[in-house]
C-alpha cells in the first residue's frame, strides 16, 4: 500500500512536470515508447512466476534441494545459493525476492536449520546476481535500449565477469561469517515423506495439482531460452502469462485474481519514470556528473559504481541509475553503473524493491533479522562486491 501511495504522488508530480513543460510532451512519448515494453514485461513475468509459484514449481525444487543436500548444511547452502543465483539470472530479482524467501526459509526450518544465513544469501543474490542478462533486473533492460538495443548475448559478454565477483564475494562472506552453522548436519529424508510445510498463509491448501506442476514447469522450461533468444523479452513473457492463465482457468480458476498484477510496482515505476525524466531535463545528471567522473580508467569506472551505489542506497537504485544514466556514456562506464546499481544496495532497507519484498516476506514467516544487523553487514559486503567487480571489469579490458 506504501509502495502505492509513494507511486500515486509521483505520478501527481509527474503530471505537474508536464503540465508546467518541466517535462516536454515530445520527450514523454519517447519515454513511453522506450518503458511501456519494459512495464509490460514485468508484468507478464510477475505472473508467470506467481502460477508457478502457486503450481508449486519452486518448493518442488527446494524439497530436493535439501534431499541432494545429503544432510549436509554446507551442501544444501550451496545448492540453494545455486537456485537462487538462476532464479536472479532468469527470472528477476523481485522473483527470487518474492517467490524463494518463503521456500528457503520453509527447507531450513523443515531441515531444522538456522534461517539467517540461508536467508541472507536470498537476498544479496537476488540484487547483486542480477546483473548478467537483461532480464535479471530492470535496470538492466533500460541500460539495454541505451545501448542500443545489445543483444542478450552481447550484454552477458559485457558483463559476465563481475556478475561472477559479485556472486562469489557475498558468498565467501556467508561462508566465512557463518562457518560454524553451515556445519551443522540435518537428517535426511526421502522426498515423498518430506512434510508438505507451505510459505506463511498457505499451510491449509491442498497437495499440489500435478498437471499444474508438470504443465508450469514446461512452460517456465520453454520460457527462458526465449527470454534470451534476441526477441523482445515481453512477448514471449506475455504469451507464457496467457498460456497459463488458460491453465490455471481450467484446473484452479481460484489462482486468476486482480492481485497477480503488481498494481504498486507500476504505479511506483511509472511515477519513478515521469519524476527522473523530469529531473534529467532541469540538469540533475549534470550536478551528478561532479561525483562520477567521465573517464575510463580503472578509478574512474570505481567513482561511476561508488556514485551508483551511493545514490542506491540514499534514494533507490531505480533513480540513482537513471540519474546517472546520461553518464554512462560507453559500454564500460555503462558496466560501471549497473555494478553500482545492482550490486551494491544492499545497506538499506530502501536501496532495492527485491530488499523490501523480502523482508515483508520474512516478517510473515517469523524471521527477525533487524535492520540494523543488515546495514552493518551490508556496509562491508557491498563495497567489497562493487570493487571486485569493478575490478574484474576493467581486468577483461571492457
């Protein structure tokens, strides 16, 4: 509901914007050409992930996570980490945010495992694993028109490297922080007699529709090659959305609700779009560009990424990147910028929606992990994140 009211007063902003020429009528349709695909996607995403959520595609793998785990807590950690890195890469990072938490923190528990690391991996990964398709994160599929439309395949060469740094430092802080809880060992049972324990709110549905599994699970199957192909990402996005919403009319017509539709988040992001455009034209990126510098070298593409990560966690990294977006003027400084903006909120609370979700999640599921224990941490994780893959970057001479 926050998230909507915050929208609703951007959007009454923007609309002042316009009205007062702050914001050129010509230049809002070219932004509505460029995010309205984009919103588009998102939305069609969202729903795809939530029937698969509700068909039971995530827990089914979670459940033999923790088998193939072989009651070993470092090994389940891993295999989850894994899950969680893919769900980022393909899915988004909202999806990891939204969808995993309540399934990871369900596979500890049933595990009898401490909750904090496993869910601490959740969340740094959903925002600093997303930074190697254009699909991961919004951010990205902005910064893919603005480089002119780069192929998937063109954006992962560009950023396959610190995408790697930024995966694996989280990590090897996890790792070494909490050591003495991925010791543990936990008792390993088969599958079939694993307790159907379900996220918070959802203890009393009834076993899971196996056409719905089977039939969700091709469509996703089938979903992301095409999200990767070269065509634009929100028609096959869309045409999986209607496929099983056909589905799901059919088998479980209860799912098909308004409430898919992630009404905040659109009107939050468009609000967003029309206060940022209006901020680029009365010279925001200029008084930016002080902090970020314009070079190419190695410390100037650290000023770009520090600059992004700092506005990610003051504002939000949806608006700190695109203020700086005018900055990020070649395919590195560009780079730069999405280390900054995808790797790097992770201090407060705010830095990222996927950061938000996540805790509304736990809080549903009796995880309490204080914001302020979250900060600290984030405070030594996301510099370090950001300046190896910054590193990374400028070391494959990007």
């Amino acid at each position: 509901m926050r998230l909507a009211i915050i929208g609703a007063v951007l959007l009454g902003l923007g609309a002042v914007a316009i009205a007062t020429g702050a914001l050129p009528f010509t230049d809002l349709m070219a932004l509505v050409d460029r995010v309205a695909p984009i919103l588009l996607f998102v939305v069609a995403m969202t729903v795809v992930t939530e029937l698969c959520s509700e068909a039971g595609v995530f827990l089914w793998t979670a459940r033999r996570l923790r088998y193939w785990g072989r009651g070993y807590s470092i090994l389940l950690w891993l295999f989850l980490a894994v899950f969680a890195t893919l769900s980022t890469v393909f899915l988004s990072l909202d999806t990891t945010a939204v969808l995993l938490t309540p399934v990871v923190v369900s596979v500890t528990r049933q595990a009898g495992l401490p909750a904090l690391p496993f869910a601490l991996t959740t969340v740094w990964l959903a925002n600093t694993a997303s930074l190697l398709l254009p699909i991961s994160n919004l951010t990205n599929l902005l910064a893919q028109h603005s480089l002119g439309g780069i192929t998937p395949g063109g954006f992962a060469g560009l950023m396959w490297a610190p995408a790697l740094a930024a995966v694996v430092v989280p990590l090897l802080f996890i790792g070494i922080v909490f050591r003495r809880d991925l010791r543990n060992r936990y008792s390993r049972i088969p599958v079939v007699r694993i307790r159907p324990d379900q996220p918070a709110g959802a203890e009393t549905r009834p076993a899971a529709d196996r056409v719905l599994l089977g039939f969700s699970a091709l469509v996703l199957a089938l979903l992301l090659p095409a999200l990767v192909s070269g065509v634009p990402v929100w028609i096959p996005a869309l045409a999986g959305a209607v496929v099983l919403g056909v589905v799901f009319a059919l088998r479980s017509p209860r799912v098909l609700k308004v409430t898919l539709i992630p009404w905040s988040l659109l009107l939050f992001a468009s609000g967003l779009f029309l206060v940022m455009e209006a901020a680029r034209h009365l010279g925001a990126p200029v008084l930016l560009s002080q902090l970020a510098g314009q070079g190419q070298g190695f410390m100037d593409l650290v000023r770009l990424a520090v600059t992004g990560a700092a506005g990610s966690n003051v504002l939000n990294n949806l608006p700190a990147y695109l203020l700086a977006e005018p900055l990020a003027g070649t395919p590195a400084r560009m780079a730069a910028l999405l280390i900054g903006v995808n790797a790097g909120p992770i201090i407060t609370p705010w830095a990222s929606l996927a950061t938000l979700l996540w805790h509304d999640r736990l809080v549903r599921m009796n995880v309490l992990i204080t914001w302020k224990g979250y900060a600290l941490f984030g405070l030594i994780v996301a510099p370090l994140t950001v300046l190896a893959a910054v590193a990374v970057l400028a070391a494959t001479g990007h």
